[in-house]
C-alpha cells in the first residue's frame, strides 16, 4: 500500500513565499501583477482552483497552438 497525502494547494505555496520574500501586501502584490486583488487573494488563499486551472490550461493551449 501506498502512502497518501494531502499536497499544499500552489495558491498557498505562492502566498507563504512570494509576496514575503518581495515585502509586498496582496493590494500591492495584485497591483503590480495587473489583476484585481479580490481575485489575487483567492488564489493565494486556496478559493480559485477553477481560475488557477483555467488560466493554466489556457496557457498550456496557447503554447501548443502557436506556430
């Protein structure tokens, strides 16, 4: 049998070592990322898994589809 565990979600992994490691808040964080800082705290808080996928598979189609 194989050991399970419960992997941290990016979000979090973004929030405990990004802004941080900048001395940045979310506002300022979101600002200088050019999104709204309601939708930078949901990632960063684990509450945007379909944003965070979307935005992700939209990236990954982009890349594969560019000639």
């Amino acid at each position: 049998m194989c050991a399970m565990f419960n992997p941290p979600n990016p979000g979090q992994t973004l929030r405990d070592d990004i802004p941080p490691a900048l001395g940045l808040q979310v506002g300022q964080a979101a600002a200088q990322l050019g999104v709204d800082r309601t939708t930078l705290s949901k990632v960063l808080n684990g509450r945007a898994a379909e944003v965070w996928l979307a935005q992700q598979t939209a990236h990954d189609l982009w890349q594969t589809q560019r000639c």
